[in-house]
C-alpha cells in the first residue's frame, strides 16, 4: 500500500516528484525492495503451511462413554449380576465371575476360624498359636454353619448346585452332558436349566430341615413340586425319552449302579429292577427313615421284590446276584475291573477263601493236636493262602484289597 501510494504521487505531482528525485530515489527504492521481499517470504510461508496441512491425514475423532469396573461391581451379588447382565456379560463368565468371589468371601471367613488371635512370634513354638478347645469347639460350630450356607447363597444367586459345580472342577466337568447324551443339545439345555430350578425349589423347602423333621405342610410342598417338575418334564421330553432320563440321573439308579457291582445287569435286566426299586422308593420318598420301624418295612419290601426279582432269572444268573450282596465279592470285583484281570478273578478268590476257611475250622475242630503244632498249621495257611491270593490278583491289586481283605489275617488266629 505503500509503495502504490508513493507512485500516485508520482503521477500527480510529477514537479514534485521530478524535483525531489535525487532526494527520494535511493530510500523509496530500497523500501520496495524490502516490501517485496517481505511479502514473497509471507506466500512462501503459506503455502509451506498448507502444504503440510494437505499431507497429514485427518484425525479420527473416536467418542466413547468412558468405562470402569467400579459402574459394575456392587457389594450387593444380585446387583453385581443385574450389572453383568446389563452389560452384556455371558452367563458362564457371570458365573465364574460371581462364583470365585463368593468362594473367595467364605473362604476368608473361614480362614478366620483357623487362628486363635494370637500374633505371630517367630521364636514362639507351635503349641502357643494352636486354638484352644473352646476356640475348637466354637469353629466346628461356626464351619458346619458355612458349609450350609454357602451351597444356599449359590443357589439362590445363581441357581447352582454347590457339589455339582464343584465337581466340574475337580472331577468331572461333563458329567450331564454324557448321562444326557441321548438328547439333543438344546433339550439338554432346557431339561439341565429344569432340574437346578426345581432342586432351588426343594432346597428353600428343606434347608433348615433334617429328613424325618418335615412336617404335613413341607411334605404337601415338597409333592407338589415334584409333580411340577414331572409335568414339566413330561412337556420337554417324550415318554421314551423321560424314561431314560430317569434311568440315567436318578437317585433310584445311582442307587442301583452300586447295588448290583458284580452281578453286570443286562439292559433288561436293569430297566425290570429299576421300576421295581423305584415304585418303593417312591412310597417311602417322605418318611422318616431313622425311625427303625419305618426302615424295616422298606427293607422287607425291598427283600420280596428282589426275591421276586431272582425268580425270574435263570439258576446261573440268580447266583449272580446272590454272590453279588457280598461286599467282598463288590470289591474284589471292582478291582478286577480297575486292573483288568480276567472275569473269573473274584470267584477265585471268594473259593480261595472257603477253602482257607475250612482248612482252619477242621483244624481248630481237632482237640488232642498240640497248641504250637495248631499255631504253625494255622499260620502256614495263612502264608500260603496270602501268596496265592497276591499270585492272582497281582501285586498292585493285592496291595489293595489286603487293606480290607482281614479274614486272611484272621486264618492265623486261633
């Protein structure tokens, strides 16, 4: 603006211009040099600036809400888990979630039991910091409490079963899904979603409660939700299919699985005897089995019907089970299985047996033979009957079963 203005003068006032020349030439000359350097060095910074700006990338501005733990968690479980829900949080990571912290929580109050307050001394020796027994005395109260409680608190939170989860841990995690194999995915689903619903329902009924302690009004309950659960059941599943399920979850089966160890039921087999077994368990389901009267009438039923059972089994078979009721015969049997000896195995032994047995009677029944003579025959068939028995079972299995196996032992004693 300068410079232009400067020029105009020069144009209108030419004399004057004309006659300062020589005055003004060398400093109007000089300023415009400078006002033209100054204003190509301004565009050349411009244009630096926006060159620059064209090869950045433009920024994405992300907007979120900011998240923190602390808008979940609540000291209040069934907050904690309406929060989790809300979130979106899978029910089996909810599970974990919730299940570790009320195991953690129950955990540290137990630990507290386990201490008699007494501050930690290095030099002091153990005796000093062991509970007294009243400090014994209160913590098995207090334990035994906790123990109840928490299978409750699971329940009620989550709708689990203590043991069974439990399990799932430390012993089987696919227990259900192979009882339940028959079934398809989803009605295993619903049919497992059933029983954790319908056990909540019982357990509210019985918590506080011993078998036998029930009154009309908790056994009225207790039918009732039974019958709730079959008619649901029944509405999932169709007859063959609930029929199984029975055969495969029930306390009545469990039951019959030990039961029978040595006498191997055929499908048929079982299927008969469980519907027997399972009528009377379901007559006596609410009755208090600690009444002797009560236990007795169960075990007279029970003893007809498996003889009734027997009576339409073949002689061999109906041997089968007699031998089965033999607890010795169970062992001995469940080991032949778990080392995988031949069939045969446990009747060997049940004859060895005998046969020790009435070696020592017949001796024992001599009178005129000298104690040390009798002591040495009786010990010798101890010996020999001990190291046929490790011959056959093997020295793993034997091991095993001389932990309950005392009537060799008792062969020697007179």
């Amino acid at each position: 603006m300068k410079t232009r203005f400067v020029l105009i003068l020069c144009f209108v006032n030419a004399a004057v211009l004309t006659a300062g020349y020589f005055y003004f030439s060398r400093y109007l000359g000089s300023q415009v040099r400078q006002d033209r350097a100054s204003a190509q060095a301004e565009v050349a910074e411009w244009k630096a600036k926006a060159e620059a700006a064209e090869a950045r990338p433009t920024p994405v501005v992300v907007k979120t809400n900011a998240f923190q733990w602390s808008q979940v968690e609540s000291t209040d479980y069934r907050q904690y888990i309406a929060n989790l829900r809300e979130i979106g949080c899978p029910e089996t990571t909810l599970r974990d979630i919730i299940l570790t912290d009320v195991m953690r929580l129950y955990a540290q109050r137990r630990g507290q039991y386990y201490q008699n307050g007494r501050p930690f001394r290095f030099w002091e020796t153990d005796d000093k910091r062991a509970l007294k027994q009243t400090q014994l005395e209160d913590r098995e109260k207090v334990l035994a409490q906790i123990d109840k409680e928490l299978p409750a608190v699971l329940r009620e939170l989550l709708g689990i079963n203590y043991e069974r989860e439990m399990n799932k841990y430390f012993v089987d995690s696919d227990e259900d899904n192979r009882r339940l194999s028959f079934l398809s995915d989803d009605k295993r689903a619903q049919l497992l979603a059933l029983r954790d619903r319908f056990e909540g329902q019982r357990e509210s009924v019985t918590y506080n409660l011993k078998p036998g302690q029930y009154s009309p009004e908790d056994i009225e309950r207790l039918k009732h939700i039974d019958a709730d659960q079959q008619a649901a059941v029944a509405a999932l599943l169709s007859p063959d299919e609930q029929k199984e399920y029975e055969l495969s979850t029930s306390p009545t089966a469990d039951h019959l699985r030990k039961q029978l160890v040595g006498f191997n039921p055929s499908e048929a087999e079982f299927r008969n005897i469980f519907a027997r077994q399972q009528a009377i368990d379901s007559a006596y389901a609410y009755q208090d089995m600690n009444d002797p009267n009560v236990r007795a009438a169960k075990a007279s039923e029970e003893e007809s019907m498996m003889n009734d059972f027997k009576s339409q089994l073949s002689p061999d078979r109906a041997a089968s089970l007699e031998k089965s009721k033999d607890p010795d015969y169970q062992n001995l049997s469940t080991l032949a299985e778990r080392f995988e000896l031949p069939a045969e195995t446990s009747q060997t032994i049940l004859d060895m047996r005998q046969t020790a047995e009435d070696e020592k009677k017949q001796l024992l029944s001599l009178k005129d033979i000298p104690p040390d003579r009798l002591d040495a025959a009786l010990k010798a068939i101890e010996t020999e009957t001990e190291r046929a028995a490790r011959e056959t079972l093997g020295e793993k299995a034997f091991n095993q079963y001389s932990q309950s196996a005392g009537w060799i032992t008792n062969l020697s004693r007179n």
